[in-house]
C-alpha cells in the first residue's frame, strides 16, 4: 500500500497506485429479472483503448452461479455502442458497429 499522502485527496494522483489491482473493471449496464441479474462489464488497462475490453456476465439470483461471455474483439470495424437490450422477457448482449460508411445493430444469442 502506498503511503497516505493528504495533499493528494480527490485528485487521479492518489488513484494511480490502485488502478491496475482495483479500478480496472465498472459496470456500465445492468438488467433485472425475477431470477436473474444481467451485466455489461468493461475491463479498462489505462489509456491503451486496444486493451479494453467488454464482457457479459448473467448471475442467477438463487444460486449465486455466475456466466461470463465476453465481447469479441473488431479490427475490421468501428465498435460505437456496447449494451444489454430486452427481448419476450429475457436478456441479449448487443453491439452498434460501423464499417465503410454502413452501421447495423448486432444482438447476441446467449450460450447455455
């Protein structure tokens, strides 16, 4: 652990030393369902925007039991949007991609 240092309170300076073992993962969409909870997590390694990547992790609410998909990596496109969308009461990943002037919408099918 670093040493406490007041001067730097509330700026990114005191954050630094603990990015990379703590603040390296947030939460940027969440669903609910009766029996299940829905997350869309975002994996940040720092300024290198080649490193960050995305996964989707269905929780079951009983038993604690977790999945973990993640997002494929896109070299040959624009990747502008990541999100959890609501389809006959269940929960999709989905992706909004660009390439060559052409957007479409991609909803995952979930893997059992």
């Amino acid at each position: 652990m670093p040493e406490i240092d007041s001067t730097k309170f509330y700026t990114y300076e005191y954050v630094k030393p603990y990015k990379e073992k703590v603040y390296y993962r947030s939460v940027k969409d969440i669903r609910l369902t009766g029996n299940k909870i829905y997350c869309l997590i975002k994996y940040d390694n720092g300024d290198n925007l080649e490193n960050t990547r995305y996964t989707y992790v269905e929780i079951d609410r009983q038993s604690g039991k977790r999945k973990e998909s993640a997002y494929p990596q896109h070299l040959d496109c624009n990747v502008f949007s990541r999100g959890l969308c609501t389809r006959q009461d269940d929960v999709y990943p989905f992706e909004v991609l660009k390439k060559n002037g052409k957007a479409w919408l991609r909803i995952y099918n979930k893997t059992n």
